[in-house]
C-alpha cells in the first residue's frame, strides 16, 4: 500500500504542482479538443453546479488536484499491491487498468461569466497569485508553472464548459464524471451525457437534498446534510484517509466528524492543535492553509519635525450590514486551496452562527481537519457517530443543538474578516460592463420568476 506520508510536501512544492497540473490540463485540452480523448486516457471531469458559487467552485477544484495527486501516486508505485487509500473508491469507476487518468475541473459557465461571481472570481485570482508567489520563491522552474509574467487570471488558468468538444467528448467510453455540490447534472452537455450513461457518474459528494441518482455507480457517493459541500468533501476525503481498514464510508466520516470536534473542542480551549494523525497531516498538506487574517491597519505618515512621535494608526473600513471591520487589503490576501475550502464553509453556514441554522456538527469538524480549528464557533453535543450528520436525528443531520465555544482574537477577526471580504466580493458590481450588468439582472428576474410559479404551484 502507498504509504499516505510519501504524499506530504512543502507548500512551495504543493503550489508548484498545483500549477504544474493547471498547465498540463489546459495543454491536454488543447491539444486534445478537435480529435476527442486519446486512447490509452481516461478523462475525469469533476464539476461544480450551475451556480458557480464559492463553495461550489473551490470544493470541485479542490476534489480535482486531490485526486490528480492520488492518481498520480498510484501510477509511480507501480509495484504496489494496492491503491492508496484516497483512490480505492474511484479508481475502478474512473479509469481502466493500465490507462493515465487526467482529472480536469471544468466550471460550467463560459469564462466571461466568471466575472459575475466576485467571490468565487476572487478566491480563484488570490489561489493563482498566492501558487505563483510561492513557486517562485522556491526557484522553481518555469515548466513546474512558475509563470515569469506573474499570475494568470482565473479566466485563463482553467478550464470552462462553454466549447464544442464536450458534446464529442461526454459520449467517449472513457470520460467520467464526478459531481460536487450537486447529485444531479443540469448543464449541457454533461446532464444529457449522465442519463444515457449513468454508469460514467463515478462520484458524487453534495450537501442539498438527495435525488437517489447515480447509487449504482458513484463511489464515494456521499450526499451530507451539513452546511457546506466544502465541508462534505473535508470529511470525505477525511473518512478515506483516516481508517486504514474502512467497512463503509458511511462510518468512517461519521467517526472523522465525531474526532475533529474533539480536536476543535482541545485546540479551541487549549491554544494547541489538539495533536494529528498522519492522514490529516497528508491531507493539510494536500488541502494547505496559509490565510492570516488581514494585517495590521496601515499606519499615518508622521511628520518631519516629529519623527519621534507615536504613528497613528488609520480605521478599517466596517460592513453596514455586520459591523465587523474589514482592512482592503484582504484583496490581496494569501489564500491556499484549504483557505478557499474555509472560506466557503463560513460562508455558507452564515460565518458558523449557531443562530443561522446552518452550521452542523460536520462543519466544525471540517474546519478542525483542515487546520482551523479555532474557527468552529460550536461544538456539536453528540458525542457518538450514529448521532452525527443524521440517522436517529429528528432534525435529519441538522444539529441545532450547539455548545458555544469562545473563540479569542485573532482567530476570530481572521475568520470573521474573511466572512465579511466573501459578502462584499458578492455584492460588488464595480467591475463588470453594461453587459455582464444586464446578464446579472437577467439571472435574478428568471430566479423571481422561478420561486414565483413554485409558489403558484403549490
């Protein structure tokens, strides 16, 4: 078996690699996009649901480089007796024996669309700036993709769903689909592909409601009542990496939740890490977080004839709608894929307020795994895995019931400042043409329109 430790690395070698794989996609797709997919390949896509949000985008990207990493990893131990792992449920449903895997996150939106989403926009552009950085800090090669003329934007750096050669390629026997933040595909050509070849939905890991699609052939098929699909993707890849000797997924998440709230409870009242395995040690390093919060607000120019006196330091600007103060210089804040994942689980669960009737127990914990665990405000009350994330739970996996846990600064003005950065990148339209503004309006009157004749209807 693949040891999981020959899988951890410096965070300059993550982020060369992570652009090393961007570069190889965007090169397969190109060279491969008028003949269709080679023999001897098999194409994984992984995809986000039509809303293109932050947690939408950032957990099937994230869900992407990790399995890229596992296949990866597979295919240099080719004297192993068995797969890692982190590959033993999607191996089989993704590829043939002997044949390369390239795993490709594809955004279904065209990439002037991107625009439209600020936040996801945002946390994508941060990614790109943060890997660049680090790379070439680390004097890695241009080929590593350490790009000398800076940072790609987002709109070039991946891959979208708006070209013809999806509809050639969906129909290939080796193209597979894996689905994040939703169990049933609604974008052309990819929902019309998965119902004529149900078989080709190798993976599904959600968190809205459960259509019972794709039970025969998606494994792991893990559809979470938590608050975040970054979250039900923490804690499944979690529950892969975790038990050596897994009887189900089902079980092995139910237990990684259950541990991470206890590293979250220690760590949160302790100011310690609460102590890691080395599966979530290859998974921090898989899933890495540098995010510091937002630095000390800048200091006013002192006067020449008093060099000796004490700087001033100027007032961050603060939310209307909060009231958390917030530094601009969070626009060029340091955000790895683990911050992203982050990022999009306070957003969703409405920055983990109790209150909000959003954050569960599976949340916490998936702060906690990722290396956050001061972040998890609430610590679940149950203390078993048939308590957790369903089952027995008369609030069907949604556990209001939540023991608050005082979070001290700077955990919680990094956290709360991050929350409060996501709502502004999605309420600003300063960026965008008359065009994308008009396309904006469009998507809010079909939504008026929709909930409307829903409402109707019932």
């Amino acid at each position: 078996m693949i040891l999981l430790s020959s899988m951890a690395e410096s965070f300059e070698s993550h982020s060369a690699s992570f652009l090393t794989w961007l570069r190889s996609v965007r090169s397969f797709v190109a060279d491969n996009s008028a003949t269709g997919v080679p023999d001897g390949v098999s194409v994984l896509v992984v995809l986000p649901n039509e809303a293109v949000d932050l947690d939408s985008v950032v957990s099937s990207i994230a869900y992407a480089f990790t399995l890229h990493r596992a296949y990866a990893a597979a295919a240099d131990a080719a004297t192993s007796a068995a797969p890692a792992p982190l590959l033993s449920a999607l191996r089989a449903g993704a590829c043939r024996a002997g044949e390369r895997v390239v795993v490709i996150p594809v955004l279904p939106i065209s990439a002037e669309d991107l625009s439209l989403r600020g936040d996801s926009e945002w946390a994508l552009t941060r990614l790109l700036a943060t890997y660049t950085d680090a790379a070439a800090a680390a004097a890695a090669p241009t080929v590593a993709g350490a790009d000398t003329d800076g940072p790609l934007a987002p709109q070039a750096a991946f891959v979208f769903a708006d070209s013809a050669m999806w509809s050639t390629w969906v129909s290939s026997p080796r193209f597979s689909l894996a689905l994040t933040d939703h169990n049933q595909p609604t974008v052309a050509p990819f929902a019309a592909a998965a119902a004529a070849r149900p078989a080709s939905v190798c993976a599904v890991i959600d968190h809205h409601a459960d259509a019972g699609f794709f039970a025969a052939s998606a494994a792991p098929r893990l559809v979470r009542p938590v608050g975040s699909a970054s979250s039900a993707l923490v804690l499944a890849l979690a529950g892969q990496m975790l038990f050596s000797s897994p009887s189900t997924v089902e079980a092995e998440i139910g237990a990684a939740e259950v541990q991470a709230a206890a590293v979250a409870a220690s760590a949160a009242h302790n100011g310690d890490n609460g102590g890691v395995s080395v599966g979530v040690s290859v998974l921090r390093s898989l899933l890495p977080c540098v995010y510091a919060g937002p630095p000390l607000p800048p200091v006013a120019a002192v006067a020449d004839d008093d060099a000796s006196a004490p700087a001033a330091a100027a007032t961050p600007s603060t939310s209307a709608g909060a009231g958390i103060a917030v530094s601009t210089s969070l626009s060029g804040a340091r955000l790895a894929l683990g911050d992203a994942l982050c990022a999009a689980v306070i957003t969703d669960t409405i920055n983990m307020a109790p209150a909000a009737r959003k954050v569960t127990a599976g949340d916490a914990a998936a702060l906690a795994l990722l290396g956050h665990p001061a972040w998890a405000t609430a610590v679940p009350a149950p203390a078993t895995p048939a308590d957790v994330g369903g089952g027995s739970n008369a609030t069907d996996g949604f556990l209001w019931a939540l023991q608050p846990v005082r979070v001290e600064p700077p955990a919680s003005a990094a956290r709360d400042a991050l929350y409060e950065w996501v709502q502004e990148r999605r309420r600003d339209t300063s960026r965008l043409s008359v065009g994308q503004l008009l396309r904006v309006d469009l998507k809010w009157a079909r939504a008026v329109i929709t909930a409307g004749a829903a409402a109707v209807a019932k």
